[in-house]
C-alpha cells in the first residue's frame, strides 16, 4: 500500500462517518477487513509513521488549547484523531499547529479530537482475518521526549502567544 492509499481510505471512511470519530473507527475496520493481511499491516505501518511524526510539543500545544488541556493520553488520542482528518490537515498541522485554526471547519471539544478507536483499527482489523494479533511493525518507536521546545500548559498568555490563531478561534471564552 501507498502513501495515496493510505489517505484514500482514512478520507473516505471520515466521509462516509460525516465526521463522528467512532463511526469513523468502525467504517475503517471494515473497510480494511476488506483487505488481505498484508495490505492491513501496511495502512497499521503508514499510521503509526504518522503518529510518531506527530509527537511534536507544538502540536501537543495546539491540542492544549483544542481541548482546554491535553493529558498524555489526551494528546495520543489526538493524534490519531488528526491523522483522521486527512493528509491536508494532518500535514498542515505539523508544518504550523497554529493552522488549525484555518484547517478545520469546526471543533466540538465533546466528539473532536479523541481518535482512540481509530488507533486501534488497524490490528482489530487483522485480527479479525487472521485470528491472531497483529506482529510488530518493525518500525522505530516514537522518541523519548516530543521534538521542538517544551510548552507549558498551563500559561494560558503563552499558549496565546504561540498559537494566536487557534487561541482566538478556540480557545477559552
């Protein structure tokens, strides 16, 4: 499978779930059910090489202010979640975080931004071919520490300082 692949299916399985990440999960799974094994750990490859791309403190800045705080686990969710919206916005949030704030239409803080499931659907997928769990990818793991300068969270002036686009679209009101 193919870089263009890969977004041809996370694009038309967001499409078809009119944007509701756990319908988005489930359409994925099926549809990569439709694949053979092989195919299904290359989309699992393509997705967790995104995922570490995007272990960034901007981009974990960025959720901060999307979610009102980003948590560890918050800001893996959202990282999947962002890969589910599409190679344009997914790029284009790790080129300038602050871009969100052009690239997406909308943000609901209640269903937006928590891509668990859509993290998993790669290896539920192969599991249901296959019956087994799916075997290490085989690539790097994510590093140590996110790349860039540290973010402090919790300084609502630097956090509008460093995203003065998405703080004046999303951020506390």
């Amino acid at each position: 499978m193919d870089e263009t692949e890969f977004w041809e299916i996370i694009d038309s399985t967001r499409e078809a779930a009119d944007g509701d990440p756990e319908d988005h999960a489930d359409l994925l799974v099926e549809r990569l059910t439709q694949l053979d094994p092989d195919s299904v750990l290359d989309f699992a490859r393509h997705f967790e090489a995104r995922y570490n791309r995007a272990y960034a403190w901007d981009l974990w800045g960025a959720a901060a202010v999307l979610l009102g705080g980003a948590s560890d686990d918050a800001f893996d969710w959202f990282r999947c979640w962002l890969i589910g919206q599409g190679r344009e916005v997914f790029e284009g949030a790790l080129h300038d975080p602050d871009a969100l704030a052009e690239l997406l239409d909308d943000f609901d803080e209640e269903i937006d931004g928590d891509g668990e499931e859509l993290g998993y659907a790669a290896d539920e997928a192969y599991e249901q071919l296959t019956g087994v769990v799916a075997p290490d990818l085989g690539l790097p793991p994510q590093p140590a520490e996110p790349l860039g300068s540290p973010v402090d969270f919790e300084d609502e002036e630097a956090l509008a300082a460093r995203f003065p686009e998405l703080w004046d679209r999303f951020g506390p009101r």
